[in-house]
C-alpha cells in the first residue's frame, strides 16, 4: 500500500508534458487568382485528387489565435471540427509568390499545423508568416477518384488518399499485444 501512495506521489508530481503537434502535410502552394468559394474549393480538390466540401470559411483574425507550440508549429485550434483538408490564403502583398496554401490534415484532427519552413519553401516572405487573411476547412463528400483519374464507381476509395484512424491503429496494436502475451503464457 505504502509503495502505490508514493507511487502515486511521483506520477503527480512530474511535469506536465508540452504541447507539440505534428504539422500537416502541404499538398499545394499557388499564387491564387481570387479568394472565391469555386475558386479554393478547385485548388483543394485539385491537390488532394478528391472531392470536398467547404466547412467553414474564416475572414476574421478575431475569429481564431494563430499559437506556436513548444516546437515553434503554428496552430489553429478547430475543435471540436475535424476537417480533412484545409487552406491557408496569406496577405503576402506581392501577387507573383505563392499565397494560398493547400494542407491534408493529418495527426492532430483538431488542429490546423503548419511550420515556417513548409511555407518560406514555397515562396513565402518570412515576414508574412501570421499574416492570415482566412483559412478555409474542408472534408472530403465521399466521392473519390481512381488513381488514373477517372470517378471512381467501384465503391472503392482511392488508396492514395486515406489515412488509417488512430483508434484502429490502437485497437490493431493491443490485439497484438494480446496474442503476444497468450502465446507467451501457453509456452
């Protein structure tokens, strides 16, 4: 008994982790012509090769915190939405560099992530980093394409595109684990 209370006494006195979230990956980087509704939703469904919806447009700042985590990723908290695509459009005040940036989102579902380095790659100026004019989120209608680019009619998806559910993943690992320790114990 004595060992669990000081046990216990440990694990609630260690620190608390930091916040890090893994970026999303950027699919697109495009000098956008115009920040239309058919206009994104083309540049996305081009760079993702599916066909999507637009959730939610954001124009205004006062409307979201752009955050840094402790691994300096920017971050838009979206929770409780989990969009699977989303855009960055930037004011970056020179229309020949790239400033609509197109994201699967991938890890961290509630969060948009992104880091300085994704975006001065592709041709934006540092000091434009935060300058969010809106982000637009979107998930997928079902619909997909074959890999050649034809509608897909089979019912099948497009193996390119999906991302396994980390739920499934976990559950796949403790059904192994299990196994594991049934063989272990029949030995």
């Amino acid at each position: 008994m004595g060992a669990a209370v000081l046990a216990a006494g440990i694990f609630s006195a260690a620190p608390a982790h930091a916040a890090l979230y893994t970026p999303d990956t950027l699919l697109d980087a495009v000098s956008s012509p115009n920040s239309g509704e058919a206009t994104e939703l083309a540049l996305v469904e081009d760079a993702c090769n599916c066909d999507v919806t637009q959730i939610e447009k954001v124009n205004t700042p006062d409307n979201y915190v752009i955050a840094q985590d402790d691994d300096l990723n920017y971050y838009i908290d979206v929770d409780p939405s989990e969009p699977g695509y989303f855009i960055l459009k930037f004011g970056n005040g020179n229309p020949a560099n790239n400033d609509t940036f197109i994201f699967q989102n991938d890890p961290d579902l509630t969060k948009l992530v992104w880091t300085a380095a994704q975006l001065t790659a592709e041709g934006l100026g540092d000091n434009h980093l935060t300058s969010i004019s809106h982000y637009v989120t979107y998930d997928t209608t079902g619909t997909t394409e074959d890999t050649d680019g034809t509608e897909d009619t089979d019912g099948s998806q497009d193996t390119d595109n999906t991302v396994p559910e980390p739920a499934l993943l976990s559950l796949l690992g403790m059904g192994l684990v299990g196994a594991a320790a049934r063989l272990r114990k029949k030995s």
